[in-house]
C-alpha cells in the first residue's frame, strides 16, 4: 500500500529553526510537495521537490531524497504565525496526491 | 472573482438527503479535483477530472458523483447522504494533471 509518514505535533520557538520530517512510500514517484494549512483554512502550496537536493524559498526550504524515501521541510526564524499544520504529499504513478496526515507546528514566544 | 470559490461554506443535514456541493474556478484549470479532510486523516481523493468532459474515481468515490460540464464548475453531490460523509470537502484546481493543486476555501458538512 501507499504511504506517507510524518510527525503528529512538534513544538518550537519563536525565533528558530524547525525541521519536519516527511517518510514515504508510493507506487511511483512524480514529485513531493509542501502544503501549509492555518486552522479552519484551505491548505496552501510551499514548495515542489522532484529531483534530489534543496529547494530554498525565503525561510523555507525543503529538502528531497527518493532513494531513501525521505523529505523535510526546514522552517527558519520562527514566527508566531507560521503556527499551522504542514502537509507532505507525494504524487504517485497515477498523477495523484497521497497525503500524509500533517503535522501541527505550535510556536511558543 | 479571483481564485476558486466553494459553496455554501457550511451545511448540516439530514441522514438520507439528496446535497451538491459546488465549486467553480476562474483560473481556466483543465484539472480539477474533491478531497474530504477527517480529523487524524490526510486528504483523501473522492473524485476528480483532469479535463472537461471527463471524470475519475479516486481513494474514496462511494456514495459521491461529479459531472465536469465546463472548465469552471465541478459540482459534488451526495445522492443520498450518511453520517460518515460528515467531513469537511475541498474543490482542489491545477493547469493541469501533473501540476501543482490550489485549494478553495472548504465546506464543512454535518450529517445528522
């Protein structure tokens, strides 16, 4: 079966840096991406990794490995507002998304 | 408009009601796409269509149906509706199918 992987909660503060692991396992591979999604909002598009390597985008950056079935996503200076859940998904042979869960970022001042 | 928009923004109904949810978009996207969020879940596939004209099933089609008349309206109707589709759905759009998905605003949907 299909499968993405990633943390329930983490907790950081303001100010610092936070890395959100994504594992997966997919029939097929045709990108990873990054959603943001605030409380009671739709989910929002940060960032797109479909070959291996860093993707930098002002604080965020995501980071892609396919042999090993791994990304995160790395948020740095902290901001009260980047309180929000953070969706892997990954794009499967089919040319659909498979979602992880989401993991609930809350940020402490 | 600017965007996608998704209507109504929230309904209770009753167990057995016939319900369309409707979303329309202006960005002339081929591809189009309905997920449900559940608590504790990711975003699962219920239907989508990569063109107009055409349609597809996704993770979790049962007891739902979409038509794809034009490019900018993908309507999602519960025939008959039970307690499980108590769920919150969100329209998805793309330029096209392997291309990156933009989310309208949600329907949070009670079934009672």
């Amino acid at each position: 079966g299909q499968n993405i992987d990633q943390p329930t909660e983490m907790t950081a503060t303001e100010g610092a840096i936070v890395q959100i692991n994504c594992t997966y396992q997919t029939s097929g591979f045709n990108g990873l991406f990054w959603y943001q999604q605030h409380a009671g909002e739709a989910p929002t598009f940060l960032s797109y990794n479909v070959l291996d390597g860093l993707e930098e985008k002002g604080r965020f950056s995501s980071f892609l490995s396919r042999s090993k079935g791994y990304s995160y996503l790395l948020l740095k200076e902290l901001q009260m507002k980047d309180s929000a859940s953070y969706l892997c998904a990954v794009m499967d042979s089919n040319y659909q998304l498979i979602w992880g869960a989401g993991t609930k970022l809350i940020i402490k001042p | 408009i600017a965007g996608i928009t998704q209507a109504p923004t929230s309904q209770i109904l009753a167990a057995g009601r016939r319900m369309t949810l409707r979303c329309t978009q202006d960005m002339r996207h081929n591809a189009m796409y309905w997920y449900r969020q559940d608590l504790g879940l990711g975003l699962r596939l219920i239907h989508y269509s990569n063109t107009a004209g055409t349609t597809g099933k996704g993770e979790v089609p049962d007891g739902y149906s979409v038509s794809r008349a034009n490019t900018d309206d993908f309507p999602l109707t519960l025939a008959s509706a039970v307690p499980s589709q108590t769920s919150v759905y969100f329209c998805a759009s793309a330029p096209g199918a392997t291309d990156t998905q933009y989310f309208g605003p949600g329907t949070r949907l009670t079934v009672l």
